[in-house]
C-alpha cells in the first residue's frame, strides 16, 4: 500500500479514535439522563475525559504517522462540538448549570454555531483560518470546567468546592470564547465585504 493510500484511509487509527469521541456522545448523555447517582457522574466524567484524551491523541498521531485525512479534518471539529454541545445541555438538565451560569453555556454553544457557519462560508471562498494559541487555550479550558462539573456533586466529598470552580472556569472559557469568536466574525465580515 502506497503512502498516498495509507494517509487517507476511514479506517486509519486517528480516524477509529474520532468515531469513538464521536460515539461517546449519546452514550455519556444516556448515562446522565438514566441516572443521577455518584457512579453515574463518575462514569460520565471518565467518559468524557476519555473523550478529551481521543480529541489530542488522534491529531497527534495523524501529524507523527502523516495520516491526516481530509475525513479527519471534517470529522475532528464536528466531533467537538457534538461533545461540548451533549455535555452543556445534559448539565443543564441534571441542574449541575443553573441560574446565570446557563449564560455561558449560550455563549459557549452560539460561538460553536458561528464558527461552524463562518467556517463553512471561508471555506468556499478558499479561505482557511488556522487555530490560534488562544483558542486552544479556550478548548482546554473549556474542557476541563466540563469535566469538573460533570463529576460536580459527586466530587464534593473529596474535593469541596469542585461545582463552584468548574462553574467558574466555564465563565473563563465564555469569555475566552467570545475573544476567539469576534476573530472569526472579523475575518468573515472582511472577506464577505471583499476586503
């Protein structure tokens, strides 16, 4: 099998590892919303940090084996907002997001949204913006505020406080969001006026 042929395999290893982030949605929904015990919030924190690990791993060994795909670049962003979009609404069902706090989770859904849109609109232009430091700082921080609510109130026992600083990095990551999202808005409305 030639080296062309291999980059672009569905089957390759960093693509199975997007499936399964992608297949870790409804099942770590499933687990939030068929139970709302400890060891369901447990398992729906291991899955969805097993899931962040997946969202890393997989563009790493696609840049170290050189099988980055264009299935990969598709699939990788949609993966992760499928993920943060499931995991925002299921806090909010089980009451882990309330009051104010839903105002982040809105800013941090709608930015998702236009990104997408911006992205697929610069697209068809040929034109690509590349991820920048901050909004890799933003997904980090983003998802570790999920992953401390997710574990939320089963985590209190051990970790006092552990609701209250995932809701307040989850403030972090909306603000962070809003950043990065006015860079994609610029860059949309510049190249939209032909600027």
């Amino acid at each position: 099998m030639d080296h062309i042929a291999q980059r672009s395999l569905p089957t390759s290893l960093p693509n199975i590892l997007t499936y399964g982030r992608i297949a870790a949605v409804p099942v770590l929904a499933g687990v939030l919303f068929f139970g709302m015990s400890d060891a369901s919030r447990w398992a729906a924190f291991s899955i969805f940090v097993a899931a962040c690990v997946t969202d890393w791993l997989d563009g790493y060994l696609a840049r170290m084996w050189e099988q980055q795909s264009t299935l990969g670049r598709m699939l990788d962003p949609i993966a992760d907002k499928l993920l943060v979009g499931a995991t925002l609404l299921m806090l909010v069902y089980t009451d882990t997001i309330g009051g104010w706090s839903i105002w982040a989770a809105i800013i941090i859904l709608s930015r998702e949204i236009l990104v997408s849109g911006l992205r697929e609109f610069l697209a068809e232009l040929n034109v690509k913006i590349h991820v920048t430091q901050l909004a890799k700082w933003k997904t980090a921080v983003q998802f570790i505020a999920l992953a401390m609510l997710l574990a939320g109130p089963a985590a209190e026992d051990l970790v006092p406080g552990t609701t209250t600083a995932g809701v307040t990095l989850l403030w972090v990551a909306a603000l962070l969001t809003l950043v990065t999202g006015y860079d994609y808005l610029k860059a949309g409305i510049r190249h939209a006026m032909g600027g």
